[in-house]
C-alpha cells in the first residue's frame, strides 16, 4: 500500500507540471523607418489581430482569424493596412503593429520569423497600379459636376493610410471655373475604379487625385462664379433646357466682369437669345 501511494503521489506530480501555462515575452516597440508606401499591406487570413504579441499574456483578440480572412478577400481599399511599428518575442517570433486604412482595426498580427520581412499573417501589396499609357495625361480638363462630391484627394481614397480623410478640398464648387491638367492616371487594385491626378492651373492648392468621372473635356460646364451665369428655362413648372452662360462683361463695360455679384444682365440678355435678320442664335433657338 504504501508503494502504490508513493507512485500515484509521483504521477500527480508530472501531471500538475505539464499542464502549467508559459508565456512568451515580447521585446521592445521599435517604429519601421522604411518609405511609407512601402508599409502598405494585406491580411492573408492565417492569423489573428491582437492588442499585444499572440503569444504574450493578456493578448486579446482585436479581429478574429475568420475576420482577418475576410479583409484578406475584400474588395475595398479601406480594409488594406499599414504597418508602423514592430515587436519581436523571446522565441524569435516577429509581430507587427498595424492598422487598416480606416482605422477600424488597429493591434498587432504575427508576421513571421524575419525581421523587416512581411509574413505569416500579412503580405505585402501594391494599393494602385500606375497607368502610364493612359491616353488622358496631358489633356485639359474641367470639373463635371463641381460640389462635394468627388473632390480632390492627397491619394486615390483609401489606398494610402489616413487618405480616406485627406481632401484637399471639401468642395470644388468654388474652382469650377478652373482648368485642370491630368498628369498620372492610376488604377485601385481592389476596385478597378481609374483615378487622375490633376493639376489646378489657377489654384495649385486644388491640385490632387480625383476619380475619372468627375472630371470632363467638355468646356462647356465649366462654371466661374465671377463671369458666368447658370440658366434654367422653365415652361409650365417644367425646366425643358439649361445652360451656362459663360465669360460675361460687366454693365456698362467692354471687359469680363470679374467678381461675385458684378451686373452682367445686358450680356446674359444678348447671349440668351440673338436676332440678325432672318437668323436666330443662342441659347434658345426656334
């Protein structure tokens, strides 16, 4: 009896050891100093976003494996990350500090055994691809619809970190009189949609990405503020025709009015409509 007490006594000893939990310890933060464009990467689904290193205690899962599977797939360039900042645990294990282009998950993902190399849970990824033959660069173009929509950006929206809350402009009503240059087109890899990078010819502060249809060749709906004038004609209720009456002289005057709130009625009237004999022109024809 008192040899079985001894052995089960002995076995309950080993057991108790091999269950005990062990921890890795993390080292210290050290921010990534390469280019920041060269920081853009994507889930690749294998692995978890935590507050911590995984395998470090008190690590709590931000975004879950199945929840990083599904930025890995995604269509949208808000779910790509950018990596800033990294940390490496005593067993040599690499972890990155990351954080989606919209700032919805933000925590560490295991990246592999190799410092500076992107790994294990993320790869990097190329956010646009540069369309160089694009047969618009160099040409002149004009705000389609000018307003708030489709503004100019710092990058095509969401492909570079913070870039979904740069604009350059909240509104480009106030430059729709403006001439553009597109000078680079570039495709998002996500979406497939085109963006151009334009240059404002009269306010460079203007200058930026915009998404293709919000730009035109088209001349005719460029609209200045200070020289031109919006017209709706309206029959029963009914807008039947509308135009943009454009480059108007001042009352009075032979030059261009050239301020908000100048009078430019006599012009605007000639412009609107032009009898010469027989023969009528303008905006409203017969």
């Amino acid at each position: 009896m008192g040899l079985a007490a001894l052995s089960f006594g002995a076995v309950a000893t080993v057991s108790t050891t091999a269950s005990a939990k062990s921890y890795a310890k993390a080292g210290a933060y050290s921010t990534l100093k390469a280019a920041a464009t060269d920081r853009n990467v994507e889930a690749t689904g294998t692995n978890a976003l935590y507050t911590k290193p995984g395998t470090v205690k008190g690590a709590k899962v931000v975004a879950s494996k199945a929840k990083m599977a599904e930025l890995a797939t995604s269509k949208k360039s808000a779910n790509y990350f950018r990596a800033y900042g990294t940390k490496t645990t005593n067993r040599g294990s690499v972890y990155y500090r990351v954080v989606t282009m919209d700032q919805k998950y933000r925590g560490y993902v295991y990246g592999g055994k190799v410092a500076d190399t992107f790994g294990g849970g993320i790869k990097k990824d190329e956010t646009t691809t540069a369309n160089t033959t694009d047969t618009n660069i160099g040409k002149t173009v004009y705000f389609a619809n000018p307003g708030k929509t489709n503004v100019t950006w710092t990058a095509p929206k969401y492909t570079q970190y913070k870039s979904g809350a740069s604009k350059n402009v909240v509104s480009t009503q106030p430059f729709s009189g403006d001439t553009l240059k597109i000078t680079k087109a570039e495709t998002k890899t996500r979406e497939g949609s085109l963006y151009y990078y334009v240059e404002d010819q009269t306010h460079p502060s203007v200058s930026g990405w915009i998404y293709n249809k919000a730009v035109t060749d088209d001349a005719s709906v460029a609209f200045n503020q200070a020289t031109d004038v919006k017209v709706n004609f309206v029959n029963d209720g009914k807008t039947v025709a509308s135009g943009i009456l454009q480059d108007l002289k001042a009352d009075g005057g032979d030059s261009a009015a050239n301020a908000v709130g100048t009078s430019v009625g006599t012009d605007a009237t000639s412009k609107v409509v032009t009898t010469s004999g027989s023969t009528t022109t303008g905006l409203i024809r017969p």
